[in-house]
C-alpha cells in the first residue's frame, strides 16, 4: 500500500475515535475556552473558537514534523542496511542552488 492510501486510512480511523469519543470529549470542556469570540445579538449569534484553533495548529504542526522525521530516519536506517552501506538508487530532491540543503532519498 503506497503512502497517500495509508494516510487516508489513518484519518478516516482517527475520525471514527473521535467520533466514538464525542461524549466525552465534550464534557472535558473543550468547545468554550477563554479567548474564543463569542457575539449574540438577537436573532444572530457568531462563536470563533481562536484558542481550538491555535491548539489544532501546534498539534498538526507537531504531528507532521514528527512525520518528517520519522520518514528521514527511515531512509537513514533503510541506506545503511542496504549492502553493507552502500546506497543504491538514491536520488537527490531539492534546488541546486548551493543555499538549500538536500534531501536523499533511497529505496532497496
């Protein structure tokens, strides 16, 4: 199974905890936090939750450079286990440009 198939899986599997998990992830309190805009007029009530969406940031940042580096370290280890260490069909992604740094990556 290639990787977008995997992720998708993921996802749809995180979803369904959550889902599942909904009742009590509601009385944990997490839908009004302070510093969420809350403005009702009558007739028209408008809620932004800025803090749910800060927190939902830093944890999907966090999340993908865990992946990131993950992935990195699986082509370290997969480079190495290869034929007594010598890398064979790698190929380099990124600007040549002398400033960016570049990425191997290698496949057995």
């Amino acid at each position: 199974m290639s990787t977008i198939p995997r992720i998708l899986v993921l996802i749809g599997i995180v979803l369904i905890v959550i889902g599942l998990a909904w009742p009590w992830i509601q009385k944990l309190g997490l839908g009004r936090l302070p510093g969420d805009l809350i403005i009702e007029r009558e007739n028209f009530r408008f809620y932004f939750p800025i803090i749910i969406s800060v927190l939902i940031r830093i944890l999907l940042t966090l999340n993908f450079w865990l992946m990131r580096k993950y992935e990195l370290l699986v082509d370290i280890v997969r480079a190495r286990i290869s034929n007594a260490g010598a890398v064979h069909g790698c190929t380099v992604h990124g600007p040549n440009d002398g400033n960016t740094p570049r990425r191997k990556r290698c496949q057995i």
